[in-house]
C-alpha cells in the first residue's frame, strides 16, 4: 500500500469513512483518513491515554478475516518495534477492535518521496544522496537485526517538515532466515522487484538493495528505469534488461552515480552489495569522488514526471504473470514480431522493440520527393541522418555491446581491461565517448570490460621481522593494517606471529591486513619495592629485564635511598627486554606533631588525623572512662613520619 507514507498534513477527504469520529480499542480516536492503499487505510488519530498524535493504519476488514495476511500484519508490529532507529517510523501498539485490526505509529508530517518526484521531477545529485543515504541506514539497521523490507519504494519514503527521512511500511517485512517463496503469488510493487522476487519469490536483504537502485535511479532521472503498458511487461524487462544508467537519461551525470545505480541494480544478486549497509558504503565513497558542481548539478527535466499509480501500488502478483512461457516462433525458431531467436518469455515484449515493417513502395515514393524538392532538402536530410548517440552499454557483455553499436550504426574501437569492484566480470565499466555523447555514424566508440575485482593471496610474512613483513605486503599489492603486539614463547620479539586475514586467502587488492607481532616470551614482573636501589637494578637485570630510574625522587614510607615504586608493578607480565622504571624514595615526610594533651579525645583525634597521622589510644585502668588527653608518644612541636602513628594517653 501506500505507506504510512501518507501520514502526511493533507488528508484523504473525498469520502466519507465510517471510522472518522470513532473511538477504536477505546483509546484511539480517529480524526481523519489520510490514505487508501491496497491492504490497509491509514488515518491521524489522537492517542487520548498520552494526548498524543499519531498515525493509525487498520487492514481493511475483508482481509482482517484472513489469518495470513492478520498474521503478517502483527509481524510488522512485532518487527519495527524491535527497530530502534531515528530513520525507521516507529511502531507504538498493535491490537483489534471488533472487525478492525491496526497498529499504532509515528505520525510523520510532511511528505513522500513520490509525491517530490511527482512535483520536481529529476532532483540534483546531492539531494538524491542526502535522501537515499538515510534509507539505506535505515535498512541496515533492519537487515543487521534480521529482517528484509521487499516493498521499498517512494511512497514508502517519509521527508518530514524538518528534514528528517523515515522508512515507513514494513508491513511485507520477513525475517532474512525465513523462506519467502509462495506457491500462488508474489507480493510487491512490479517497478522495484528484483529479478530473483519475480522468478523464484524468495527474498533475502539484496532485493531491498536492488529496489533503492531502482528509487536511485527515479531520483536522478525523474523517471522509472523499467516501464510497460502492463504488469507484466515490466516484469519481463526485469528479468531480461539492465537498468540503464542514470545518464543515458540525464547525459551530465557523473560517472560515479551511473556505477552505483548498476551496482545496486545488477540482475544477478552475487554482483549486487550484500546488504543495505554495504551499498550505503558505496553511496558515500560515490559522493565523495564527485565535485560539489557535480553534487548541485541542476538536472534537466528528461523525462516526464506523469505518474500512473497503478504501478506503485504493493500488490499480489499472480504467479502466472511471473512465470515464464512459450511464445509463437516461426520455423527458424525466431519470434516473427521482432526476428530474435528465443524459445520462452515472460509476455509480448513492450511495443516499442517491434521493428515496422517498410515496404519499398512508400520508401521510393519518400526518395523521389526529396530529389524533386532539390539539393537543400537532400542536403538537410543527409545531414539529420550522419549522427546518433552512443547507446547505453554499461554492464552489458561485450557481445551485447557489440550488437548494440552495430544496431546504432558505430562501430567497435578498442576493447580494454580493467579491475573492477562493483562490475561483474566480462561487463562494460565505461565506453568512450560516454553514454547519450553525439557522435557521427559509422565512427567508432571504445569500451572497457571488467575482469572483476582484483584479487591476491595473502602473503605468508609469519617468518618476517615487521618491517620485511609490510614491506611484501606492500609489494603484493596489499596494505599493511593495524599492529598489535601478544607474547609468544616460540617466536622471537618483533617477528610476525599472524596475519588478518590469514595467510593464503584471497582477498581483493588493496585490501588492509593486520598484523599480530610477537612481545617474546613473558616475564614476570618482580617486587622490588622498599629495596635498595643496587639491589632491585640487579635483580630485574637478572630477570632479563631494563631499568630506568625516574629523574624525580618521592617521600614514602621507605628510607631515602630505596624504590618508592615502580612500573610496571609487581606481578604483571613483560617482555624480554622490555624497560622497568623505578622511582626512589627520598624518606618519608615530617611532619610537626600537634599538641593534643588536655584536649578532648576526639579533639585530639580530629587534630592529629588532619595533620596526616594515625591514632592510638592508651587509656590503661585508669583511663577506662576518661575523656581528657593526659599524654602523646610524640611530644607536641617535634617532627614525625607523615602517616606515622601517634599514641595517645587518656585519664
């Protein structure tokens, strides 16, 4: 349906709707109905428990009767609530009243994704990443926790009057472990079905990265990538055509933004981001190689921002519509609508690949009235006719991009190689001149194929001191990543133990290996505190140990001369050779002694604590029930140890 996408500032008021002016559950009341969609009516209600706002979306009684689809309806309730995000519409309450089965969500007022597109068209690059980059934070919040969307689309998209982007309606949501497939039908929007949806009905997180390739493309573009005179006809274009890249439409696009669309949109699923987090890496590595004129380009209007419904509506698919089926061939095996070779597809393709049929009488007829009409005409005609446009070949086989520039009347120029990540092996990376560029016929254009993504063994450095070890990394074309340092009783100090990855896996080039250096084997740290300075050096030197005396001498306990403390301490683990610092003690510090006698004791206990000793107290026979000081060990004006104990005589 359309989302709560709906829960918008402007309501749906052109019928009147029974639930307006209820009370449901005997909480929410309903004040208007904001949208109709194909399973679902969403209304803004007021929550009269918290005197809140919220939107309030009731599965349309005829289909509350069906337990599957009551079923799915609480499982979205159940699903978003465990999605605590800041771009995931929140899901408040779930329950029934009656004939109506709701949830209770954030109301979001502002807008959807579609109805922007409807009104602007084609947005700039910048605003089509700072919209999509949200969703796919979102959905990767969603796939981390376990759960698949399968309805992304611009109506399910929420800007909100300050800005903020929400994913609303996961109302097809399904866990990534749990089987999609169904027997009758696919559930979905037809324009953003992924190909593995249509065929086999399964879903796992790529189909949701496949359909936000596809609301990408809208953004840039203003239009979709796939359209039909039928349901079927999009889903055949699905299943057997590429998502074109963005700038065949808008020719100025760059580069980077028609690499991700293919990324996100590649029919084969291996190819495709794992993930939403995955592509929501991609979309921001993409911004950040492109310009801020690139980012603020003002695109044309390219292509109409006319909009049928029909097509954006979540529906049940009949499966028969999804499936494929024999067509009439010719004798040759040929299809006579358009003479390619084929034994099955998903319907009629769309009218516009029928090639019309010239007959030679008209075309002579077309021929003498440009001679009759004179050497102008003939030279305007021919002058029309000696440029086109290079086709759009990106991800296509070289085969197919051999075809195509034949078809447009080019010919092939050089064929290249390169690495690529996000194109699959034996695709086209880019072409030269660009897609849309205008070129004269029969000239020539140059494209390079994907060898996929570059790939090296991890190189066994386990040997290596950590110099030599980054230093082969680096040779073989990787990058020597975080060091971390562990004891090791068989390898050596300053020798790698480890690598992460592991040794002889096979990971792309470039990639970042870590490196685990060994420390030795560990030493144990001994006490040397309160020793003589001559006779702790001896001792950790013995332990296989450094020692560094600190510059600065303390008072302590111990007598001037001896080790205050040290570091590490006593007890900790170091390695052979590793340094030992120690600090001596320059005696304990004096301090005057207060005079206490005649004081009350605690008088006399308060004095001698805030002057930094302890207390004892002597009461003896006589003193059992006194409260007077008659006498301390340390007379009143000398000096004592700080920390020292003073004794106290009480009568």
């Amino acid at each position: 349906m359309s989302a709560v996408a709906r829960t918008l500032t402007c309501v749906d008021t052109t019928l009147q709707d029974p639930l307006v002016g209820q009370v449901l559950d005997g909480r929410y009341r309903v004040d208007a109905r904001i949208a109709v969609g194909g399973m679902a009516t969403v209304y803004r209600a007021v929550d009269t428990r918290l005197d809140r706002v919220l939107a309030l979306k009731v599965m349309h009684p005829t289909l509350a009767a069906d337990a599957t689809f009551v079923e799915r309806f609480i499982r979205e309730a159940k699903s978003v609530a465990r999605l605590d995000h800041p771009n995931v519409v929140q899901v408040f309450d779930q329950g029934a009243d009656g004939a109506y089965v709701y949830l209770a969500m954030e109301y979001v007022s502002g807008c959807t994704l579609r109805d922007v597109l409807r009104e602007r068209g084609a947005l700039r690059p910048r605003a089509a990443l700072d919209i999509l980059e949200p969703v796919l934070a979102a959905l990767g919040a969603a796939h981390r926790a376990g759960f698949v969307h399968r309805d992304m689309k611009p109506e399910n998209v929420l800007i909100g009057d300050d800005g903020r982007v929400k994913v609303a309606d996961f109302g097809l949501v399904r866990a990534v472990d749990t089987v999609t497939s169904t027997t009758g039908a696919v559930l979905g929007t037809v324009s953003y079905l992924a190909p593995e949806q249509i065929e086999q009905g399964t879903a796992d997180p790529r189909v949701d990265v496949y359909a936000c390739g596809v609301v990408l493309y809208e953004m840039l573009t203003g239009g979709k990538p796939h359209e039909g005179d039928s349901p079927a006809q999009v889903l055949y274009k699905h299943l057997h055509e590429d998502v074109p890249p963005p700038s065949a439409a808008v020719p100025d696009l760059a580069y980077e933004l028609d690499e991700l669309v293919a990324s996100a949109t590649a029919r084969n699923p291996e190819v495709r981001p794992h993930d939403a987090v995955a592509l929501l890496a991609r979309a921001r590595t993409a911004r950040g190689a492109l310009s801020a004129g690139q980012l603020d380009a003002v695109p044309p209007q390219a292509l109409s921002a006319e909009h049928d419904n029909a097509e954006d509506r979540t529906s049940v698919i009949p499966r028969a519509l999804t499936m494929p089926r024999p067509l009439p061939v010719n004798e040759d095996g040929e299809d006579p609508a358009d003479g390619v070779h084929r034994t099955s597809r998903l319907d009629t393709p769309p009218p516009s690949r029928r090639r019309p049929v010239l007959r030679r009488g008209p075309l002579a007829v077309v021929v003498a009235v440009l001679l009759v009409l004179g050497a102008g005409t003939g030279i305007w005609y021919i002058n029309s006719g000696q440029f086109t446009k290079v086709p759009p070949l990106l991800s296509k086989t070289e085969a197919q991009a051999r075809d195509r520039l034949a078809d447009a009347g080019l010919d092939v120029g050089k064929v290249r190689h390169t690495y690529s990540d996000t194109v699959e092996r034996g695709r086209v990376v880019s072409t030269d001149p660009g897609a849309g560029a205008r070129i004269r016929r029969n000239d020539s254009v140059s494209f390079t194929i994907s060898d996929g993504p570059e790939t090296v063994k991890v190189t066994d450095v386990g040997s290596y001191k950590l110099d030599r070890a980054r230093t082969l990394l680096e040779q073989d074309g990787l990058e020597p990543g975080m060091v971390t340092r562990a004891f090791d009783e068989d390898v050596p100090k300053g020798f790698v133990i480890s690598t992460e990855p592991a040794a002889g896996t096979k990971v792309h080039a470039g990639s970042a290996v870590a490196l685990v250096v060994s420390k030795g084997a560990p030493v144990d740290v001994p006490d040397v505190t309160g020793d003589d300075l001559a006779d702790a050096r001896a001792e950790l030197t013995e332990a296989g140990l450094k020692v560094k005396v600190a510059a600065e001498r303390v008072n302590s306990e111990y007598d001037a001369g001896r080790v205050a403390r040290q570091t590490p301490n006593a007890g900790g683990r170091a390695a052979e050779g590793d340094t030992v610092t120690l600090t001596v003690s320059k005696g304990p510090e004096m301090v005057e002694v207060p005079d206490v006698v005649g004081d009350k004791v605690d008088d006399a206990k308060r004095k001698l604590r805030d002057a930094g000793f302890e207390v004892d107290e002597d009461r003896g026979l006589l003193g059992l029930f006194g409260d007077t000081v008659d006498g301390q060990s340390v007379d009143g004006g000398d000096t004592a140890p700080k920390g020292s104990t003073i004794t106290i005589r009480i009568r």
